[in-house]
C-alpha cells in the first residue's frame, strides 16, 4: 500500500463549506496532494490567493494516535525516579 500523509489545513476566507478559523485534516498521497478534489482545488488557488494555510505536515511531524502517548511524552517510572 502506498504511503498516506496528513495535512492540517486552516482556512482563512469563506469558502462556502468551510468557515475562517477552520482547522481541516486532508489525507494526501506521498506527494502531498489531497485524495479529496475539493481540498486539491482549494490548495491550487491557496497558491495564489492564500485562502488556504497548512499548519502542520505529517511527514515533517508524525501525528500520533489519540489516547496513545509517544516514548517521549510518557512519565518516567518510580524506579527511574529514584535513581536520580
């Protein structure tokens, strides 16, 4: 299967579907193109009239799974502690 990223997309003009302040989740492919054709034709006219800001890039940043914490976010152990 092919390798799937995420863009945060915020909306900064009225775009009908999507309000200012808005914050969207686009799956793209590996390139960063959006699956969905609605997001690809706002990302090309965000080119030339920025209605459209991208926040954060899944390949820049891994977004973690709800609920799950990463290695590094986790508490230390009670032994851990101690030994300091």
């Amino acid at each position: 299967m092919d390798k799937t990223i995420r863009l945060l997309l915020k909306v900064k003009k009225d775009l009908g579907k999507y309000k200012p302040g808005e914050e969207i989740i686009a799956v793209c492919d590996e390139n960063g193109t959006p699956f969905s054709s609605v997001l690809r034709r706002y990302l090309a006219d965000a080119k030339i009239d920025g209605c459209i800001e991208v926040i954060e890039d899944s390949r820049e940043k891994q977004i973690s799974k709800p609920g799950r914490k990463s290695k590094s976010e986790q508490k230390p152990t009670q032994q851990n502690e101690n030994d300091k």
